[in-house]
C-alpha cells in the first residue's frame, strides 16, 4: 500500500457497518448488550426514532476510521494479509482496548459489556485491514 485507496476505504466503511448490524443483533450479542447498558424499553424506542441519524454519523465515523486505518498501513508497510490482521490487531489493542476500559474502570459499565464492545473492534479493525490490503 502506498497511497489511499478511497474505493478501499468506502468498502472497509461498508463492511465495518454490516458487522456492526450482524455483531449487535438480539439474536448475537444485541440482547446481551442491551441488559448490561440497563435500557429500558421506552429507551429503546427513542433510540429506534434517531436510528437514520445514528447509522448516518456512524458511517461517517467508519469512514474516518478505515481512511486514518490505510494511512496507518502505509506507514506500517503492510504487504501481505499477515501485516493487515497484525495492524488491525495493534491498532486495536493500543486505541480501542485501553480507551474502552475506560468505561469499566471510571463508567461503572460491566466487563460482559466491555468484552462485546471490545471484540466488535477487534475482528471491525482487522476486517477493515484487510480489506484495504486485499483492495490496495
């Protein structure tokens, strides 16, 4: 990889939203992870009212993320898929896993919440490594 690959970037954007669709499920970790955040039903259905919106910033954020991501794997010099799920892997474990406890340690949030959150950005980051690699 030695420049952005915006066509790259939109499908590691694409592919993080589906897993994000897939991961949070109720039939995956979604009723799991709404019992630990504490919602109550009519929570829910507010949320349910600010879902085009949510789903539209979450793209954006998506986006941002896989664009620094392949700047990430240029400098890195990723060249083959090892690199990418070793870059997914670092990136997450140096930005994500320690920001998130974070939410354990001063949020009061649970451990069962954090592992659902944390392994969603584990396989989101080297899935979208390597789909910049695979796309470069």
């Amino acid at each position: 990889m030695f420049e952005v690959n915006f066509l790259a970037v939109a499908i590691a954007g694409v592919a993080n939203m589906v897993l994000g669709f897939i991961w949070y499920a109720p039939k995956v970790f979604g009723d799991t992870w709404i019992r630990s955040m504490n919602l109550t039903p009519d929570q829910m259905e507010a949320g349910k009212k600010k879902m085009p919106m949510m789903a539209i910033a979450g793209f954006i954020a998506a986006l941002i993320m896989a664009y620094v991501l392949n700047h990430f794997a240029i400098a890195w010099g990723v060249v083959d898929w090892i690199g990418a799920v070793e870059l997914g892997f670092w990136t997450w474990l140096g930005f994500v896993a320690v920001v998130l406890l974070g939410t354990v340690l001063w949020e009061g949030k649970s451990i069962k919440m954090y592992a659902i959150n944390a392994g969603y950005w584990l396989i989101a980051l080297i899935m979208m490594a390597l789909v910049l690699f695979w796309m470069s």
